[in-house]
C-alpha cells in the first residue's frame, strides 16, 4: 500500500488467527480491559461519581487475517464492525457459542479461508500498531453465509447466537 490513503483491492482469505479473535472492553466507554482478570473493572468509569454501578464488561471482535490480492498478500486486522459483517454476530455472542462448541473458532477460520471480499485497508493512525486496517468489507460470493450461520449448521442447533 503506498502513501496515506485508503486502498480498496479484491482478496482473498488465506488464514486467520482463531486463538484471539476477541478482546474485553468496558460496557460503557469501551476502554479495553484486561483479558486475563475477567473480574476487574474500568478503572475510568468504576471511579466515576456519577456512575454509581460498576460497569459490566463486552468483547469486541479483533480478527488478525492474512489475505492475498492479485499481487501481494497482507496481514491484517479486522475489528468488531467490520468482523461483524464477516461472523454475522457480535462478538460476546461468537464467545458464547465458542463455549459451548470449542472448536468453533478453529471451524470459522476454515469456514472463511478462501472467501473473497472487497477490502478497504488503511494504515494505522496509532504510531505503534504494526498491521492494515479493514475499514470496509463486502462479501463477493453470491451465496455467502457469515460464519455463524454454517457454524450453526454444522453445530446442528440455534445455541448461544
């Protein structure tokens, strides 16, 4: 990708990291939690003097994927609203049905491997990530399904999502 404006390109899904597909925020300004400590809080809004509750916490979705145009092949991130197009749920619930079916995340990576979009990839604007943006994408495949609906399929029940 050259210079600082947004790259549109027709790819394909090679592989995708299905051990960390998602991330704690808190429920009520976002701010990314701890992943390891399921109990802690948002320290900016559990101190707030307005917010009498502590804040809950959600996952979002944070999809690393290598991809290949016509002419290179990318590593990328796709985060919650774009992976949202791509799983057909939102991340708490892919979570949910993750535990109930454990290979889930490994069957949704090979769900999507050879899918074709049309990605939108921009450079970072924090300084340290090193990876493109998914900023836009459109499944090409006429019959594409997101992927819970063939894990649903393939799990045989409408549990967790």
């Amino acid at each position: 990708m050259e210079g600082e404006k947004p790259t549109t390109l027709v790819c394909t899904v090679l592989a995708i990291d299905h051990t960390n597909l998602c991330y704690r925020v808190c429920a009520v300004c976002e701010r990314t939690l701890p992943h390891n400590d399921p109990t802690s809080l948002c320290k900016s809004c559990n101190f707030n003097a307005f917010n009498s509750v502590s804040s809950a916490s959600k996952r979002l979705f944070r999809v690393l994927m290598s991809i290949a145009s016509d002419t290179k092949v990318f590593t990328v991130i796709c985060f919650d609203r774009m992976a949202k197009v791509i799983f057909g749920c939102s991340a708490d619930e892919f979570f949910d049905f993750a535990k109930l079916h454990p290979f889930a995340a490994v069957s949704a990576s090979r769900i999507l491997e050879g899918e074709m979009f049309k990605m939108t990839l921009s450079k970072p604007k924090n300084g340290n990530a090193q990876h493109l943006r998914v900023v836009s994408v459109v499944p090409l495949r006429t019959g594409f399904q997101p992927a819970i609906e063939t894990l649903r399929k393939l799990y045989g029940k409408r549990v967790g999502c």
